[in-house]
C-alpha cells in the first residue's frame, strides 16, 4: 500500500513504512497498525522489548523509523537515539512516553529526537502517533531528496539552479552562475527575472510559468542577461518538484545559433548558385544535397540525405571518387580540391555524365571529414565527344563503303570498306572526291536518287531513305548495291546542304535470291507431285481396300495392316507438304481454349485404345492452325509409339497408352506426356532432327514440324521422362492470357 501526495505527506510519495517500537510493554503497537489500516497507510510494526534488541534489527534489517519508551530495560530513549542515528544516520526517532517531564523534553529535543509524544490516557492517542510517524517518514525523505538534489546541482557540468515556489533561487550552482557573471552566493534569494530582460520576463510571466504550472515542465529558448548587461541566448528548461520548487537548467547556444544562421546564409547562397552541389561525410554518406542536385536525380532530398553514394553513382563513379579522395588526403600534395567525372544514375535510370568539382571539408583535429562538390552536366559534351569518336570508328571498321555528295551531286568524301584503299568501283578515294556522282551512276538511279531526297526534304519526320541501286566500276562492269542515305544538317541558312550514303554490295544477296527461286520452284513442283501423283494412287489403295472388306473373305488381321500402312503414307504425304510449302511464315497469334484445341485435335487423329487426360486450363497465344497441327503430331507421335513393344514391334493386345496435356510449373508452358517406354535418354537430343524415327515405322518429319512450329512461335522445344517413365515434351516460352 502506497500513498501519493496525501494530505500527510507533504507531496511525498511513500511504500509501506516500516516502524521499530522499542518498549518492554510495547501493547500500544498493535493500535499504530489499526489506526494505518483506517487511514489507507501501511505501516508495517516490529517490536523490540530492549535498545540492543532494537540496534540489532537495524543492523539486520531497513527500518524507516524508530518509536521508543524513555524508560528502557538498562538504558534511556536518548541512548538509543546517539546509538541509532550512528547506525542509520538521519533514521527519525520518536519518543512515546509516560515517564515525561519538561527537562526530559527539552533534553530530547536537544539531542535531535524527532517528535516527543507522551502516551496519556486519550483516546486519538495512536491517531496520534500515526500521524507522527508519517510526518516524521516524509520530512526525512524530503531532506535526503533535497540533499541529493543540492549535491547533484553543485556537481553538474551544465547550469542548474533550483527556485522556490516564489520564484527566488534556494540554490545554484558554478556553472549557472558562471552563465549570468554572478557569484552563486549573489543569486540565492534573488528572483529569476534578474538574469533576464524584461519582454523575456513578460513572455515567462505569460506564457512559460502557466506551462510549467500546467504540464510539469516546458523546453525552449530564451535569451540570457548577464551582470554586464550582455546577452545571450540558451537552451532553457523548467519542471516542477513534489514541494513545488522549480529546477531551471540553462545551456549558452549563442555560438550554435550563429553557426545555424551561417548556415542558412551559405545554403541560400548554394540554393542560388543553380548548379547542383552536396556534401559527403567521412563514410561516403550525402549529409547534405541543394535543390539543384534532388532535381538532377529525381529524387526528393530527404530520399538522398544518410544514403551512400553508391545509391547515384556507378561502382567506376565510386571507385574514382575514393580515389581522389585519397590523393587529396596524400601527403605528397597540398591539394584541397580536384576535378572529376562521374556517372549519376537517375531516379528513372537514365544515366548522366557530370564534371565533379571536389573540394575536401575542413578537418578536425586532422580526421577526414568528408567533401563537398559541386555538379555540372557534362552529358551533351561527353555525349558528342563520345559519338564522334563512335563514328570515327565505324567508319573506319564497316565493311561498306561511305560517301557524301554536296548540294549540286558532287562526291566530298569517299570511304572504303574497311582494311581496302580502293573503293568498290575500282577508283581510289582521291579520284572520285570532286568528281559528280555521274561517273558511277546511270541517269535512272540518279533520278531515283533524287526522288528520295526530296521526299526526305518534304518530310520532317523522315531521317533516311533506301533503295536499290547499281554502281558503274571503272571496268564498266555494273555491281547491285543497297544506297542508304540521309540528309545533311542544314546550313546556317536553313537550306540544303548535301547528303550522306553507305553503300552495301549486295551481289552475294541476289544471287542467293536468285538460287531460292529456283529452289522454290522447284519444291513447288515437288509438293505438287506429291500432292496429285502420289494421293491418287493412294486413293485408289484405299478404296480397294475398302471393296475388299465388304466383298472379300479375307484375313481382318492383314487388312488391319494395309489400312494402317494406308494411314502412314497419308500422314507422310501431309508432312512431305508441309516441309515443303511451310516458308515459316509468321504466326497470327490469338487466345486459344488450350484443353478446348486438345480435344478437338484428339478427335482428328486415330487413337486406337489409348486415352487422354486434359490437365489445364490455360489460354494461350499462338496461331490456331499451326498450334493444331503441333499437338496433333505430339499426340499422333505418342499413340504410335507409345503402344510398341520394348523391341518396338506394334502389339494390338497390348493395354493402349495413357496421354496427359498439362500446364508446366511455373505456368511457362504446357507438356504432352505419356506412359508408354520413352525415349532413351542418347537420343533425345535427336528426336527433332527431320528423318528420325525410333522404331522405322515413321516417317521422321512429325517432331521436326513440332520443332519448327515452336521456334516460329518463339517458343522452346523440349523431350525429356514422364513421372510414369514414358516420353514427355515441354514447351516453353509460351504466352498465357488471364482469364
């Protein structure tokens, strides 16, 4: 049980008080504890019948105060006062008495006996001595706290001085004193408002001291006056105690609130330069960027602010910038400032070129404090420099020739391909320069020539134009080249000065055009072979075949093979054809049902026994037709050969295969799998190659077809184990659209 700020205690907060009664009748203890019951306080009573008995206990154990008989067995209260406080120095004491008298008061108080109290016959007695014990416990716990208090003032190093609640000062210390030019011994009983001017005190008579009324405390600054009549400023602090003093503390700012004036007064100046400027710290952390350099990186500042460079710049930006810095910190030079370049990365990623002039700040005490540098963008400059030296290069390296002609057609530079001194023509670079581009041109390309740079001079948004073109050599032979050409930048006058050209011989190019459309002519007559002399026959098989089942009595087992050997060279022709008149165009993708596409294509392909399990429910992109023919070879591939025999032999009593469509992990792709014997692992890689077959009975072309199909999608093409030990293939890369 506690008690805070009680009518008794004087504001102090007080646990349980722990009380010695030192009596060889000590009945009247029992009523001290009943009368702590009544009023909330506990008191908690122990008993001691003679003084060594009560000195034993405060060796042994805390006791918060003492009550005592005058008349003790072998010794008086007074003995055991000297005896106690010896002990426990400043322990309250109470005489409780009937042996009482005015000497023995006076000789009690003497002696420093906290409150005599003569027992008598009343009634409130133990209220009383309750109420004594408990003043008694408070004042004793005020005294030492003020004592603390005074000790921790005299010996702080920052200015504390402690008022009453009249607002004079009880004490202070050297270090407050020190602020004002006062002796400590000069302000105690003088009032606060002496050490202050007067609007200052009129604004604490205001609005300072209701704070601290109010809250318990208050944090500011003020202005300090000192005896000379100087001022200055300081941190001021104030907060109230349990007894209503005020503990003021003060610190002298002055030289911190110059230096932040200055400070500001500099960042205005760097806010005005317009050139983005920061500064560094010792651990390559910006403490410091203007509005300028936020803006330049797209960053907000306090984004920028305790992040390290590496946060903007490149490692080769960084790597340079410590380099710098240590050979500005080298002893073999007394540089403070240097130049540099980096690279910024920008909030979006662009990356500028900045010339960084570097400048190391004021050391302390010889460490290292960091730079400041001031940015400029260097970007445009590097960049040309940059792309001249590019361009240099390129032309030096093509290995097609460059040429530009003036305004009126005359030739101004030639370059040849690269490592030759001739150009294409024959003719070296100084004989064509001055001469009209007529000497290798017909009229025909020159008009040709001439319709395109005007197109490009009527239209802004045209840079180049190319077209076809032959060169006249000096031999007179005439060699097919590509010309591609752009406009000069115009004259200062706006008007036209001429255009640039690279020459690509493109001889190799048109005879290998030539030989692909022979080529295809002939595969066009091939795939028309194929497609009437070979299907014709085949027609014919199988409607013989067709006539022999219904007006024969023949063998169904040879039939069978026919009609199967029937199918295979259907299929052989479809694949001959597609090889043959697929160009790989370019698909025209759409969003496709992939479960919906399987089943359709299941129900175009002759299965047999064997059974298909849809595991997907994605929507890809792809081109409907090719898609169809990719899954029809793959479940085509898996029926035949998924019913084989380890030996590869087509078994028709033999369980069918189990085919399963599914989506990839991942949801990259989707697989065709199946359950049947595989593809040993040292032919897998070759499945896709036209030609091959496994077992002799196919015709080779039906996964080369799958290959094609997925490269021309973008996608890849992959062969590996089913989880139940039969062949399945990937695709990959394949775009899926949400539902």
């Amino acid at each position: 049980m506690s008690i805070r700020d009680g009518p008794r205690s004087g504001g102090v907060s007080m646990d349980e008080i722990r009380v010695l009664c030192v009596d060889d009748a000590p009945q009247w203890a029992a009523g001290i504890a009943e009368e702590s019951d009544r009023r909330d306080i506990a008191i908690d009573t122990h008993i001691a019948t003679t003084a060594s008995e009560a000195l034993e206990y405060l060796t042994d154990r805390e006791i918060d105060c003492i009550v005592s008989e005058y008349d003790l067995p072998e010794s008086d209260g007074l003995e055991l006062l000297e005896a106690a406080r010896a002990t426990v120095d400043s322990i309250p004491v109470l005489l409780f008495t009937d042996s009482g008298s005015e000497a023995i008061a006076s000789e009690a108080i003497s002696a420093g006996v906290t409150e005599y109290v003569r027992k008598g016959d009343d009634s409130d007695r133990e209220a009383v001595l309750a109420d004594a014990v408990v003043d008694a416990v408070a004042e004793t716990q005020r005294r030492r706290e003020r004592q603390r208090r005074l000790h921790a003032v005299e010996t702080a190093q920052e200015g504390i001085g402690i008022l009453d609640p009249n607002g004079r000062f009880v004490s202070v210390n050297r270090a407050y004193a020190d602020l004002y030019g006062y002796e400590p011994a000069a302000l105690i009983g003088e009032h606060w408002e002496l050490l202050y001017p007067d609007d200052e005190a009129a604004a604490a008579h205001e609005e300072i001291i209701p704070t601290v009324m109010a809250e318990g405390e208050w944090h500011g600054e003020t202005t300090g006056l000192r005896a000379d009549g100087t001022t200055f400023v300081e941190a001021h602090s104030l907060s109230t105690t349990g007894n209503g003093d005020l503990i003021c503390t003060v610190r002298d700012i002055t030289d911190r609130k110059e230096r932040e004036r200055d400070l500001e007064r500099y960042e205005t100046i760097i806010e005005a330069l317009g050139d983005p400027v920061y500064t560094v710290d010792d651990d390559g952390r910006y403490t410091y960027v203007n509005d300028a350099y936020a803006e330049m990186t797209g960053y907000e500042k306090d984004e920028i602010v305790g992040e390290h460079v590496s946060v903007l710049l490149d490692d080769e930006s960084v790597e340079r910038g410590e380099a710098t810095v240590g050979s500005l910190l080298s002893a073999d030079t007394e540089d403070r400032q240097c130049t540099d370049e980096i690279t910024v990365e920008t909030s979006d990623g662009e990356r500028i070129r900045c010339e960084d002039n570097v400048s190391l700040l004021p050391l302390a005490d010889g460490r290292y404090r960091g730079v400041a540098g001031v940015v400029r963008d260097i970007t445009d400059r590097a960049e040309r420099k940059r792309e001249l030296e590019e361009y240099e290069t390129i032309i030096e390296t093509i290995p097609d020739e460059v040429y530009t002609l003036d305004a009126e057609g005359h030739l101004t530079t030639v370059v040849p391909p690269s490592n030759d001194e001739l150009t294409t023509t024959g003719y070296s670079p100084a004989e064509l320069v001055g001469e009209h581009v007529s000497l290798i041109m017909d009229e025909d390309d020159i008009a040709t020539a001439e319709a395109e740079i005007g197109a490009l001079l009527r239209d802004p948004d045209r840079d180049h134009a190319s077209f076809e073109m032959e060169t006249i050599t000096r031999d007179g032979e005439r060699r097919p080249n590509e010309n591609h050409i752009a406009t000069l930048p115009p004259g200062e006058d706006g008007g036209f000065q001429g255009t640039v050209g690279v020459l690509r011989d493109i001889s190799d190019r048109k005879e290998h055009e030539r030989e692909l459309e022979a080529q295809n002519e002939r595969l066009e007559r091939f795939a028309s072979i194929v497609s009437h002399d070979l299907r014709n026959p085949l027609n014919v098989a199988q409607g013989r075949l067709a006539e022999a089942r219904r007006t024969c009595d023949c063998d169904e087992a040879h039939l069978e093979e026919v009609a199967w050997a029937h199918d295979r060279m259907g299929v052989l022709i479809e694949n001959i054809l597609t090889i043959a008149r697929d160009r790989d165009p370019q698909p025209d993708p759409e969003s496709i049902d992939l479960a919906a596409i399987v089943d359709d294509c299941w129900d175009h392909v002759d299965t047999g026994a064997a059974a298909l399990r849809v595991d997907t429910d994605a929507v890809v992109r792809a081109d409907r037709a090719r898609l169809k023919q990719l899954l029809e070879n793959l479940l085509r591939n898996a029926v035949d050969h998924g019913d084989a025999d380890p030996a590869g032999q087509r078994d028709g009593d033999r369980p069918g295969v189990t085919i399963t469509v599914g989506d990839l992990e991942g949801g990259d792709g989707f697989y065709v799998a199946d359950d049947g014997p595989g593809i040993p692992p040292d032919e897998r890689e070759r499945v896709f190659d036209s030609g091959y077959s496994s077992d002799g009975d196919g015709t080779g072309l039906g996964l080369a077809i799958v290959e094609r199909i997925a490269t021309g999608h973008g996608w890849t093409a992959t062969v590996t184990e089913s989880a139940a030990g039969g062949a399945r293939f990937e695709l990959a890369g394949v775009d899926s659209v949400d539902r």
